[in-house]
C-alpha cells in the first residue's frame, strides 16, 4: 500500500514511516523538506498520487492561538481536499486525548477544529488521541517553571512512549477505517504532580515540583480526568521508567537554570 505520511519527518512520523516500511508498504514521508508544504498546497497532490492512506502527523510551527488555528485550519482543508481529488480511501489523524474537555486552551481548539474538518469531509477517516508522549514531559515541566518552581495539578496523567504512539497509529493506519475516534495511552496511569516530582528526580533536575490544583497547562486549568481517556484505550508497552530518552533530558543537553 501507498501511504503517505503528512509531517513524516517529525517525531512521530518519522518513526511510522520507517515501522511501515519494515512492514512492506511504500511509506512516503511529505513535510517542506521533502517538497510538500500543505499550507500553500505546493507538492501534495504528486504526492498523494497512486495513494491509498494518507496520515497526518504534521504539527505547527508556532503554538500562538491564531498561528496555531490559522495551521490546523488551512492544512487539513488542503489536504482533505487533494486526497478527494485523489481517490485517497483513508484519512488518519493524530489528536490529543482530552481536545473538546479543554477550550480554555488554543492549541486544543485548533486541534477540535482539525478534527471537525476530517468528520465532515467525504473521505473515511480514522482520528487516534494520545495522550501525551514522554518526549514531551521536558517541555511540560518547562513551561510549568516560574524560577526554580515547577507548578503541576495532582490530577491523573498517562503518558505514552512516541514509539507506542507510532505503533498505535500504524495499526490504525493499515486497517480499515473506523469513521471515529480511539484512545491511546501509556501503560500507567499517575498525579501529574507526584510523576513529575519523579522524573525530575532521576535526572537529578534541581526544580522543585509545588502541587498546585490551580496551576494552568498550556493556559488551561485541569480537572481530575482532563488528560486521561474517558474509557477503553489502546495501551501502549513502554513504562516511563524504562524509557531511554529520560535520562539525557538534562542535565545533559540543556543550559541549567
Ligand atoms: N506532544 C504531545 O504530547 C502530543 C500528544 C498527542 C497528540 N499530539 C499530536 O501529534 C502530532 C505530531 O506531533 P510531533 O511531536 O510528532 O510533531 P513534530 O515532531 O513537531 O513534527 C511536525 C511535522 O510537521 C511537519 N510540518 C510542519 N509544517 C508543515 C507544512 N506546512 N506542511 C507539511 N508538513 C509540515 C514538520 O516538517 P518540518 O520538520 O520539515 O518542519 C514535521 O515533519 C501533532 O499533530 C500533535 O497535535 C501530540
């Protein structure tokens, strides 16, 4: 099968497009530098030629609310309209566990918006939440810091590894449309605040975790279930503590603060 996937240099399409490869189907990779730009529409119908799925892992360049909106908006127009074109048979897409419990943030209202565009497109698609992937537990604590205070809300929070991220979608990818949405998620669930006052630790980050049940995510406040899938869920294998990424997140490759 041809499948191409939107964002395939990413984190987590670079990883699909190699895990479909090994499964035998031409996996083509489309993102500016590979000559697909799905913002002005430049490449993407060669692209989508001959193809059968196409997945969408593409993300923003900028997170600010309109930029954000602005991306999500215009791309997935572009592209839902050329796999039309295209007699693409599939559509998937990569969303957030939890998008329409949280309107307080933008970056999750241009991502409701993405998701509105696919279910009202003609094309049969397939829309996949995760939950948040381990590769961006650095950035969480990050944009949680005032000084040398981390502020995290004790509510429950289930990473996932991008790798099981991969796994989940490529599955989803490969079967045959579902016309809705599924869940993935990581293999334990946790209080945000107590993971986070553990993941610094084992890397011997010197930021103190503060609970704080007012303390907003990405502009919002989060209530007890606001991250975690409201049911089933596909579970991914990879438990944090056995994940290689954590242990070079700093002090190693980041400026200490
Ligand atoms: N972070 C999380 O915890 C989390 C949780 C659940 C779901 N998600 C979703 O997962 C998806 C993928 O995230 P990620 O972290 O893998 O993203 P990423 O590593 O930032 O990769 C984004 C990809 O989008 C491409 N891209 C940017 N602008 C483009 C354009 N105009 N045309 C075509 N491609 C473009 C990039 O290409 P270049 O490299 O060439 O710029 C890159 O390949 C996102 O939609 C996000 O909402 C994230």
């Amino acid at each position: 099968m041809k499948i191409v996937v939107i964002g395939g240099t990413g984190l987590i399409g670079s990883k699909l497009v190699t895990r479909l490869g090994e499964h035998g189907h031409e996996a083509v990779a489309a993102a500016p530098n590979t000559g697909v730009n799905t913002l002005t529409g430049e490449g993407l119908a060669d692209a989508l030629a001959g193809a059968s799925v196409v997945i969408d892992v593409s993300n923003s360049p900028s997170w600010e609310d309109d930029a954000v909106m602005e991306f999500f908006r215009t791309s997935t127009g572009n592209v839902l309209a050329a796999e039309a074109a295209a007699g693409v048979g599939h559509h998937v897409a990569l969303s957030v566990v939890g998008t329409e419990r949280l309107p307080d943030s933008g970056y999750l209202r241009a991502k409701v918006a993405q998701e509105k565009l696919i279910e009202s497109s003609p094309v049969p698609y397939s829309l996949v939440h995760a939950t948040q992937f381990f590769e961006f537990v650095a950035g969480i604590a990050d944009g949680a810091t005032e000084g040398n205070t981390v502020r995290i809300p004790p509510v429950l929070f289930q990473p996932i590894a991008g790798d099981d991220v991969a796994q989940a979608v490529g599955r989803v990818a490969v079967g045959a449309p579902l016309n809705g949405r599924v869940e993935t998620a990581g293999p334990e669930r946790f209080r945000m605040d107590e993971f986070f006052r553990g993941a610094l630790a084992a890397v011997e980050d010197p930021r103190e975790v503060v609970t704080d049940e007012h303390a907003r995510y990405f502009g919002t406040e989060l209530s007890e279930g606001s991250l975690v899938p409201a049911g089933e869920a596909i579970l991914g294998e990879i438990r944090y503590a056995d994940w290689k990424g954590q242990a070079v997140k700093y002090p190693v490759d980041r400026p200490a603060r």
